[in-house]
C-alpha cells in the first residue's frame, strides 16, 4: 500500500466489482475507504470459489486495505450512522441506480448539504441525462450495448463477450481516475464536484477511441479501424501451439519477410510506404500465418528474439501462475496479512520515492463496525443496542451467526 493519498476518508457504498475496486485502488494510494455493507454483506462475499474459512475470491481481490462498516439503510439509525460519516470525509462512492439512492436519502444534493466539500461519485451503467437512465446494468449487457460483443462479427465470428468482467474494471478505473483529479481540484480550491461514471459511456469510448476512424471526419463514413478489423489479425497456430507476432514497422516487415522466404513482398510498390502498406495488413497477415505452422511455438519465439520483433507465447490463466517474469516480481504473493490465501492479485503500479507499507487483507463483514461507531460519537451502550436490534452487524455478532 503506497501513502500518497494518506489522510483521505473514502466512504464507499457498493458492491460486486465496479465500485470495489475503484475503492480498492484509491485504497491502494493510501486513501482511509470504509466500505458500507448491508447485514448480509457484499454479495461478492457469496461468489463462489471461496477458502475453507468462507473467503471469496471475488471479494478479497476487490476489497483489500478497506474497513468495514455493516448497516441496515433501511433504518433510520443506519442512514444517520452514514450522515455523520459523511460529514468528516472526502469522498462518498456508490455504483446504486439513482433512484435506488435517491430513495435511501444519500443523493448528491443531500450529502452535498451535509458537507459542500464533499466528492460525490456515481458509478452507474448509464448516464442520468439519457433515455436509458436507471435501466439495470451489468458486465455482459455494457459489453453487447457498447458494441465490445459485437466486434468479432467483423472478422467472421459470432458475436461474444469477453470472458473477463471488462467493463465494471474499466470504468472502476475510470472513477478512480476521476476521483484522484477531483481529490486535487479540492486541494487546489476547498471545493467538492458532483462526478458520474456510467458504464455505458465509458466503455463506449473506449471502443470508439480507435473504431471511430474515418468517422472523425466524415459523418457519411463507416467506423472502423480496419487494421485491427483484419481477420488474418490473431494468434496464429504453430507446429505445436500458438503464438502471437506482431511486425509493426516497415522493418520489422522487413526482418519478417525476409525469414520466411517472402523477400519479394519487399519489392512490392504498394509495400514501400505506411500508407500504402498498411492498406495490404490483411493480406500480410495472411502471408505470415501460412508460414507460422512451420516451426515450433519455441523456435518461433527464438527467432522473433533475434530479430526484435514483438512477439509472445499464448498465455492461459495456468500459465500467467508460472510465467517466470511475473514469478521475479513476486506478482502474486499474498503481502498482506492474509488468512488462509497462497497467492493475492496486487496494486500492479509501482512508486519510486513514495512510503510502501504492508497491504492490509479484505476485512471481514462488520469488522470495523464498532470501532467506527465509537469515532462518530456513539456510546458502547448505544452502539451494542443498535447491534442487538440488527441496525448495525459487528464482527462479533459475525462471528455468531
């Protein structure tokens, strides 16, 4: 954990993956984020697989160096235990729908009374001015709306999702992002802002940055950035796996051509500039693949070494575990203070100068939930009653359950 927002106070009303881990990184850089949970915990806490002491994986790479606070909203009690939390910190996160919110008395304009300072962060799957406010928004439905499912059907396949929760972890990083900005714009002014992340857009942008294309500038054009369009652009199939190469340059053409016996490509008109060149991408992908089966997935990678091409092997998840570069970096040791987990995914950023401290694990359900109400001002007296009656869930009455 790096110190470099040390001194901020993040209260984070969320769950899944979207607003954890925009919590998590702000966690990360050292900010205090207290996690709200309801008495049953963050669903994530449920998702299978899960270690013998009832960790999810899910939720310990998403949650850790937070505290948690475990309260009903739907009580009085509850809402006002978050109210005087707002009103000593720096930023309220939550990825509810806006009504959701609004209904529980936690919308900007209500916490923004309680402390103007306050940064108010939304995220959401769709933009609150827009016909698809408020609709329901998960991972495979941002995927398909914003066209990342749909982009294989240029290159001839059925249309597919990525099988990894992309859009809730962009956009994680797209609030974290945000926040940090308006973390310094407050610095700079005492002012908080009000600041939305809707799924939606978010992704939408990140499609379009490159597929835009032509589009720029002609609105009669079709988007599309051809190059990565091409269908001939994958990994391609050695004599004993897979293998990814990419020649980008004229000279790294060049190297390429030349190994594999194609130096007549080179003499080509249409080869000797990048405009031209790069128009004739699907057809030099085409060459390159017939040529790929013809050598091993190791002596490929040595020759594509020689000749300082990008290239590399085709990873599967296994092989990320063994991969020697991560394995020299200590990638996935467990550095916090774990319970019962061989390995952890980290904060993969790294400072030069900046304090590091110890990570500190995922907390368990309501395990700051005393010490927290004690901070605010709460008798022991009235604090055990509010557990007793379900309006607050401790680590104690954790444990009992």
């Amino acid at each position: 954990m790096l110190n470099l927002l040390k001194g901020v106070r993040v209260v984070e009303l969320s769950t899944i993956v979207l607003g954890p881990m925009a919590g998590q990184v702000l966690a990360d850089y050292g900010a205090e984020v207290i996690k709200i949970e309801a008495p049953n915990g963050d669903l994530a806490r449920q998702v299978e697989p899960r270690s013998a002491s009832g960790e999810s994986s899910m939720f310990v790479n998403c949650n850790r160096n937070k505290q948690s606070l475990s309260v009903d909203l739907k009580t009085d009690e509850g809402r006002e235990i978050i109210r005087r939390l707002i009103a000593g910190a720096d930023v309220f996160l939550h990825n509810m729908r806006m009504k959701a919110i609004a209904r529980l008395g936690l919308d900007a304009e209500t916490l923004r009374k309680i402390n103007p300072g306050l940064i108010y962060c939304s995220a959401i799957g769709f933009g609150s001015d827009g016909p698809y406010a408020d609709r329901p928004a998960y991972d495979d439905v941002i995927q398909a709306a914003s066209g990342i499912a749909r982009l294989p059907t240029y290159t001839g396949a059925d249309p597919a999702y990525v099988p990894g929760v992309i859009a809730d972890k962009i956009a994680a990083l797209y609030a974290a992002n945000a926040i940090s900005a308006a973390l310094y714009s407050k610095a700079q002014t005492g002012l908080g802002v009000e600041i939305e992340v809707p799924m939606f857009e978010v992704m939408s942008s990140f499609v379009m940055t490159e597929h835009l294309a032509a589009a720029t500038f002609n609105d009669t054009a079709k988007p599309g950035y051809q190059r990565l369009l091409n269908r001939h652009r994958r990994p391609f199939r050695s004599s004993d796996g897979w293998i990814a190469v990419l020649p980008y340059t004229e000279a790294h053409w060049r190297r390429t051509f030349t190994e594999i016996g194609r130096e007549d490509i080179l003499e080509q008109k249409w080869f000797q500039n990048d405009s031209t060149r790069s128009s004739h991408a699907c057809d030099m992908y085409e060459i390159l693949s017939l040529a790929m089966p013809e050598r091993t997935t190791d002596e490929w990678v040595a020759t594509f070494e020689r000749l300082d091409v990008p290239h590399s092997r085709v990873s599967s998840l296994e092989d990320l575990l063994r991969d020697p570069h991560l394995q020299a970096v200590g990638f996935f040791d467990a550095t916090d203070d774990t319970l019962d987990r061989a390995r952890s995914v980290p904060q993969p950023v790294r400072t030069h100068g900046a304090e590091v401290t110890r990570d500190r694990r995922a907390p368990l359900l309501g395990e700051n939930s005393l010490q927290l109400l004690g901070e605010l001002g709460y008798g022991d007296q009235e604090a055990q009653s509010m557990v007793s009656r379900g309006v607050v869930r401790g680590h104690e009455s954790v444990k009992g359950a």
